[in-house]
C-alpha cells in the first residue's frame, strides 16, 4: 500500500511541476472596475505615458461588446518617443470565465517582445468590427486617454505577460529569487502544494521502508 501511495505521490507532483501559467511582466496599477468607455467602428483610443516592462511579448486589455452585443474586434499599437513603433497586432478574444476571469479581454501579441523597459508607451486601440465596443478601466483626474481631440479622466487597465507560458517546472530558476514578492494563487501556490507533496512522499517512502525492514 505505501509504494502505491507513493507511485501517486511522483505523479501528484509531476503534474504539479507540470503546469503552465502566463508569467505577469507588469501592470499600469489600475484595477479592473466598471468604468466604461465606447469605441465606434474605426474610432481609436490612445493611452500615454504607460509602462512597458521588458520582456513583455503580450498585452491584455478588458474589451467587451458595446450594447449591440457582437463578437469585438480591435487592433493595438505602441509607440514610443524614442523607439518608434514597438509593435501591431490583430487583438485575440478571450471569454468571460477563461482563466477563472469573469471579464471579457483580448491580448495583443508584441513581436518581437519588448527589450527595454520603458515608462512613456503610447498604446492605441482601435476598433476594427463594424458594431461598437467598450473598453474597462477607472475614472480619474490622471487619466492620459485620448479619442481624436477628445481628452478623457479616465484609465484602462492594461496588464503584460511574457511571451509563452511557462511550466513551474521551467520557471523553478526564475521562482526562486522572486518569492518574498511573490503573489497568492501564483508562485505561493507553487510552493505550497509542492512542500505538501514532498512532505506526503518522504512520509510514504519511510514508512514503505520501515514495513519491509526484518
């Protein structure tokens, strides 16, 4: 019984080791609230002074359906003051409820992935399907969006993510120098249901040596 509870443990833990998720290179630290701006079909939305951490190959926003309901379609680029343009790209829908999000969104792919972190992006949204879409983010004095010549207060959440995820497996060497700033859910969960298992495994494998010790 012990050698089978162990043969569960190796598997428990390999699974765990094996598990992917998207690495999070940085956010403009502003949360996902319900204020919402609209896009018309061609109409574009620019956001200054953002930052771009390095290494970022992807960008998500909280995009919607406007009223009209609709699958939205949208298109991103960067710029930058002193690189130019960084990247465009076509805008992926993710559902509600992928990823355990209950918020549409789309990520944006920046190829090639950004080299140097910089802090005054300029990142443009334009809405590229013919029904309107609505884009998520907060109201605020600070705000740095622009539609045309219209200035609003208002600031959309943008988060980065490395290029590819990654299995804890491959980020064990990145995990390790980033656990006191480490985030519950993410690389705390790592940690705990590995500690569980290798726990669990040594227990088992005492007591299968102890069992068939004369």
């Amino acid at each position: 019984m012990p050698i089978v509870l162990v043969l569960v443990l190796l598997v428990a833990l390999g699974v765990t080791l094996a598990h992917s998720q998207s690495r999070l290179t940085g956010t403009n630290s502003v949360p996902q609230r319900s204020q919402k701006i609209g896009l018309q079909r061609g109409e574009e939305a620019c956001q200054g002074s953002q930052l771009m951490p390095k290494g970022s190959g992807r960008m998500r926003m909280f995009i919607a359906p406007g009223d009209l309901g609709g699958t939205p379609r949208a298109s991103m680029t960067i710029r930058h003051r002193l690189d130019g343009l960084v990247a465009r790209s076509e805008g992926r829908l993710v559902p509600p409820g992928a990823e355990g999000l209950p918020l549409s969104r789309m990520d944006f792919t920046i190829d090639p992935p950004v080299r140097r972190t910089r802090l005054d992006a300029y990142v443009c949204i334009r809405n590229t399907g013919r029904l309107p879409i609505v884009l998520t983010g907060v109201l605020t004095p600070f705000g740095q969006v622009n539609i045309g010549r219209k200035h609003l207060d208002i600031a959309l959440t943008t988060l980065w993510f490395a290029p590819e995820n990654k299995t804890w497996l491959a980020e064990l060497g990145a995990i390790v120098p980033r656990v006191g700033r480490a985030r519950m859910g993410g690389i705390w969960a790592f940690w705990g249901v590995s500690v569980l298992l290798l726990g669990a495994l040594s227990l088992a494998v005492i007591t299968a040596i102890r069992e068939n010790t004369p």
